[in-house]
C-alpha cells in the first residue's frame, strides 16, 4: 500500500497557463504533410539535379536551375510543345465528392494557350489568354468523383508557344489559408495557451518579409545545411505559412502567439522591423505595412532572441562573449520598436563546453530578458531491443524528487543569485524529436508533466511548449485523416491541473509520481506508477474540508513501457471511498474527488 498525504502548500500558487503552449516549428512533417492542405512537394522546383526537380517526371520540358530569373527566387520548368511535368505521391489523396484547387503561376504570353491538367483520375483542359501582364495564372476548381489514393497530378503544354512554369499548387478547397481544417480542429482541441513559431532551427532560415508576398512569389527555404530540418521534403519548404498565417492560426485556436527572431544570417534591424510589423500601430512604416495587408496589431508580447547559438551560432557557438554582444544588439533593436515585450535568451546546461559557454554568454549580456529558455529532450530514437530496455530503464528514474541536473546548474552555477530574478521556458520538450507516438513517450511526457507542475515554483518554471505536437506525439496526421497520438491524449488529461492551485502531494514510495491541485469544486490529482508492478494506493486528505464519498478515476494504461508499442487502454470509473484504489502497472492515472 502507497500512502499519498494530501496537504496545503504555504504559499497559494495558481498552476501557470504557460505550461500549456506548444512548439509550431517549420520541420519534417510537421507542415508539410501536417499542418498544410498542400499536396505537391516542392511546387517551386527549388531543390533539384541535373535530372529534373525533385519528386517531380519530366517529360520533353526542360528544368531551368536560374533562380533569378524567376518570381519566387528558384528554379522553374519550362515546358515544350506538348511536353509535361507530373507528381506521383501519397500526398495526392482526392475524396470523392470533395472540391480542389489547382493553380499554376507561369510567364504571361501574347498569345493564347492551352493546357491540360491530369488530376482527380480525370483529365482536364483549361485555357490561358493572351496578356500584356508579366505572369499569368492557371486557375481551376475540380470535383473528384471517386476516392484517389497515391494519386498523380500532370500539367501538360498542349497548344501555344512555349511556357515557363514558376509554381503549381494542388490542394481541397476546403482549406484555410493553405493549412488543413481537419488538422485545426484537432490542434483547438488541444486547447494551446501559446504557440511558439518559426522554430527551433527554422527560425534561422525563416525570412518574415517573404511572408508578406502572395504565397506563389514567395522563396522557398533551402534547409541542406541542417539535414534533418526538411529532410522529408527534399531539404526545401515552401514557405506558405508566414507570419501573417501563422497569427491568423493562433486567432483559429485561441492561442497567444509568440515568435523566434534569428541570431543568425541577418542584421539586428531585421529584428527591429519585425517587431515593429508584429506590433507597431499605423503611423510606424512597418505597422501601415501590415495595415495595408488588412491585419490589425499582432501584440505578440514574447520573444526568442535566437535559438540554440551555443549549437547553430554560425561562429558565435565558438565565441561566447561576442554572441552576447550581438544578442544585446537584437534585443536593443527589437524594444526600440516596442518597449513592453518580453524576451527569451537560450542556454545549454548539457554539455562541459556548452555549461562554459553558458557562464560566459550569461557574464556578458548587457540587456535586460524576462526568459530563459531550457530544452529538454529525455531520449532518442530506438533501434534495438537493448537499446529499448536502455532508455525505458531512464525514463522511469527520471526527475524523481524533482530533480533536474540542468536546472540545478542553471540555478547554482550559470545564474547564481541571478536565478531569483529570471522564469524558465522550456520551449522544447518531449522524449525526442522527430519520433512518432510510443509508450516510452507517454511514459517520458506524463512524468515531465507531473514535474513541471509540481516543481514549477522551485524551478521557477512560468512556460513549457511540448514539441512537436503535429507527427511528433500528440496528433498523427496522414493524408486520409488526423487522429489524437498517445502524447495528445495525455496532454488533455493533464488539462485537468490547469487552472489549479498546487498542494503538495507527498507519496511514501518514489516509484509512485504524484500532484495534486485544488480547485473550485474538486481536487484532482496524477498519479504515476513508474514501474511494471500493480501497486494500491491510500489518499490521506487533509485539506479538502468537504466529506469524500467516492473518487473518479480515468486515466491511461500501457501494458508494457516500450518504443515499439503505441497502444494504450483508457479507463473511467467510480470508487467509493472505502474501496481499494489498484494502480496498474505503467499506468497514468487521474483522482478526482
């Protein structure tokens, strides 16, 4: 039998709602084949070889590798008399009775043509006029009559001259600005508080002011230098969603947004003129930009200055005194456009010649920062079964009592008695990243959880964004449909802390994880049993003040903790008091009473 004493802390301290954010970064498939109705990989032929675009059959068109001579910066297909350019994928998934959008930007011609367009298993034919303009548009709405799997989508050139072909667009119509509303809907059931975007290590390639072009002339993102940053979409985005969409995403699902500004490949003022567009009224340039965009103030208040230099500093990782000049200068630039945000500076406790660079980069640092942003990721991925029972070993000994070497670090070493005077943002966490849903994740991502909210005040952890939560472990998104991953499930159960005021929750047996919070009209409490052993449990509550006649308990079992399983069982029941409370081994469990 685990005792688990339940009693008022000293101090009343409300659950912080910045734990509940999320990390929306440009990566993988978390966009593309995710979050974006897109279904045609590299529609701007930016990344290519001397055979052709990638993903993309020519035949008889010529693949032009130019990219100043086209709208968006990249390359383009130039297509022949009757030659053709086609796309074959599992992207390409029609529903019957569905609408879709086609749409081509090519060169404008003073004479007519015509093209024809194989999609939705039909073949269709669409004419282009004669136009003075300088580009021209193939613009066409389709029914699919039947479903379509690995479909294709073909572009041929089959009367007129020659034609340059600059991007080509495929997606159902029912889309919302380029972002799929079936993927929305599951992301709002999240309930987010913040939404962290571009990255991560996008944000070092993100160019913000190519998110005010129409999404056709906008440059593509070239990720080659980071092999894992695009690697499914062959190292290249498109760049459809900009910061104009992404605010507009936030708005969709009731989260604040908040931005990552580059350290990297850019000049301070960049950073300046973003926060100025984000958050500038109509008399600043940058403000009656976004004005004449038809977008009122974003009034994003929180700020990324950067993101991992201590890795991806392109010098400065080597030259911590410097990164923290350069560092002063952005946050100088961007609260000379507005005094009131909020800023996030990075460091890494990880690592002997990061935990020095830290102590440096920290020493160094001239301006003021609300922030410190702290990523933690408590595996990686998994390819043997040694390997498995490794990491599953890890996790269930993880933070136990709450401790954290990181934090205790940053706390006694990098910050000293600075400590006191910052909050902690753990704007990167899960098991890994990159990795689907498993019951090591689960596991991993419930005893985070249990710590960030039960030790939030020691650390003085006031934010946490989960990532990735688009096919990174809380929705799992395929071109068919989208459904709630494992980690998802148990970011919804762990909705019922929130709002709450932290008690303490004390078990007598550390295999046993445990928090506990008041609320209105109940208290809730998480239990976690670490390991693979059936154990019961006795609530002794001593500051409820009301009569408990019986607990809810619903939770989420697993019966085994493992990387090659993603399968759990949910329960809901009712127990009267005197009944016995059974808590399963490797299960995560939530007391109501």
């Amino acid at each position: 039998m685990v005792n688990i004493n339940i009693q008022e802390k000293e101090k009343a301290y409300r659950i912080p709602e910045g734990i509940y954010g999320l990390n929306m970064e440009i990566t993988r498939t978390t966009f593309w084949q995710g979050l974006m109705a897109q279904m045609l990989c590299n529609r701007k032929f930016y990344a290519g070889d001397d055979n052709g675009p990638g993903g993309w059959i020519l035949d008889g068109a010529d693949y032009i590798r130019d990219i100043n001579s086209s709208p968006c910066q990249s390359s383009y297909i130039k297509l022949n008399a009757n030659s053709s350019i086609s796309y074959t994928a599992e992207s390409v998934l029609v529903k019957k009775d569905h609408l879709y959008e086609i749409r081509a930007l090519i060169n404008s011609c003073n004479t007519d043509r015509k093209f024809s367009i194989e999609a939705a298993g039909k073949t269709w034919q669409t004419d282009v006029k004669a136009s003075k303009e300088e580009f021209s548009y193939i613009n066409l709405v389709i029914k699919a009559d039947e479903d379509i799997k690995n479909g294709t989508f073909k572009l041929t050139l089959t009367e007129g001259s020659e034609s340059y072909v600059y991007a080509v667009s495929y997606m159902d119509k029912d889309n919302y600005y380029g972002m799929r509303t079936d993927v929305i809907e599951m992301l709002a059931k999240l309930k987010p508080s913040y939404l962290r975007f571009p990255g991560g290590c996008c944000a070092d390639h993100f160019e913000w002011k190519e998110g005010l072009k129409p999404v056709d002339f906008r440059k593509p993102m070239d990720g080659a230098v980071k092999n894992f940053l695009f690697r499914d979409s062959f190292h290249q985005d498109t760049n459809d969603i900009g910061i104009n969409e992404f605010v507009l995403l936030c708005r969709k699902v009731g989260a604040e947004p908040e931005y990552t500004s580059r350290l990297v490949l850019s000049e301070p003022q960049e950073a300046g003129d973003l926060v100025e567009y984000c958050n500038g009224d109509g008399s600043t340039y940058w403000g009656a930009v976004r004005e004449s965009l038809g977008f009122t103030p974003f009034n994003i208040k929180l700020w990324y200055v950067g993101n991992e230099i201590y890795y991806f500093g392109y010098g400065l990782e080597h030259d911590a005194v410097k990164a923290a000049r350069v560092t002063d200068e952005y946050i100088r630039a961007m609260k000379t456009s507005d005094p009131t945000i909020k800023t996030i500076i990075g460091v890494c406790p990880h690592s002997e010649i990061h935990k020095e660079w830290s102590i440096k980069y920290v020493e160094n640092i001239k301006s003021e920062y609300d922030f410190v942003s702290y990523h933690r990721y408590n595996g990686t991925e998994i390819d043997s079964e040694k390997s498995d029972l490794l990491y599953a070993d890890n996790v269930r000994k993880m933070l136990i009592d709450g401790y954290d070497h990181g934090l205790e670090y940053m706390q006694n070493i990098i910050f000293k008695d600075k400590y006191n005077k910052i909050q902690i943002n753990l704007d990167e966490w899960n098991y890994s990243w990159g990795l689907k849903g498993s019951n090591l994740m689960t596991l991993s991502n419930a005893l985070m959880l249990n710590f960030m909210i039960k030790y939030f005040d020691k650390w003085r952890i006031s934010d946490a964004r989960f990532f990735h939560p688009i096919n990174e472990g809380m929705l799992d998104v395929s071109p068919e449909a989208v459904k709630m991953d494992t980690s998802g499930t148990l970011f919804e159960y762990f909705h019922k802390h929130r709002n709450g005021i932290l008690l303490n929750a004390i078990s007598d047996n550390k295999d046993v994880d445990c928090v506990a919070t008041k609320h209105q009209n109940n208290t809730v409490i998480s239990i976690i049993n670490r390991v693979d052993k059936q154990t019961e449990i006795n609530i002794i509550d001593n500051c409820s003040g009301k009569e408990i006649t019986e607990y809810h308990v619903s939770g989420i079992l697993m019966k085994s903790i493992t990387a090659f399983e993603n399968s759990i069982e949910l329960v809901d029941s009712v127990i009267s008091k005197d009944g016995v409370i059974s808590i399963p081994a490797n299960s995560i469990l939530f007391i109501e009473y």
